[in-house]
C-alpha cells in the first residue's frame, strides 16, 4: 500500500466524523452518511484515474498510442520525401491505437 491509498483510506474513514458537528447544526443528520459515501467517491475515483494515467507509455488500452502516432509522422515524411514504399497505417484492435 502506497502513501496516497493510505491517506485516501484515512481521509475516507475520518471524514463521516468531521460531518457529524456540521451536519447537526444545520439540522440534516440523516444527509451525513450520503454525504459522505458521495465525498469519499469523488476522491476514490481521482484517485483510481490518477493511477491509471500513471505510466503513459505501457502500449495499453487507455495509453498514449505512440506506436500508431510514430508511424502516422514517419509515414507522412517519406510521403514528403516522395517515396513510394510506405509503412501500413496501424489498424484499431479492439476500438483502440498502439
């Protein structure tokens, strides 16, 4: 477990006790708990977005398709070159680049 899940862990854990003053003195106890859920999902999902945008460059789903872009310049440099032997543009598996 890295720093960031454990003060993610503690923040969500933590938060539904510094509501409970807030949410008294405005009269809406019962908002505590889907306040919270709602709080501690927001930062959950940031969090899981964060670590899936991690490492850019590991040619998977949601990476940068630096494969498909290197070909689309080298393709378009030798066009401009005016050779004739052209490297395939790279096909879409699956509904995505490499």
């Amino acid at each position: 477990m890295n720093f960031t899940s454990l003060f993610l862990y503690a923040f969500m854990l933590l938060l539904p006790f510094c509501l409970i003053g807030d949410c008294h003195k405005y009269g809406i106890s019962y908002m505590m708990i889907p306040v919270s859920i709602l709080i501690s999902f927001v930062f959950a999902s940031i969090s899981k977005v964060g670590e899936i945008n991690e490492d850019p460059f590991e040619n998977q789903r949601t990476d940068v398709a630096m494969t498909s872009i290197c070909i689309g310049i080298e393709r378009d440099l030798r066009e401009t070159l005016g050779e004739t032997n052209l490297p395939e543009n790279t096909k879409a598996e699956n509904g995505a680049l490499f």
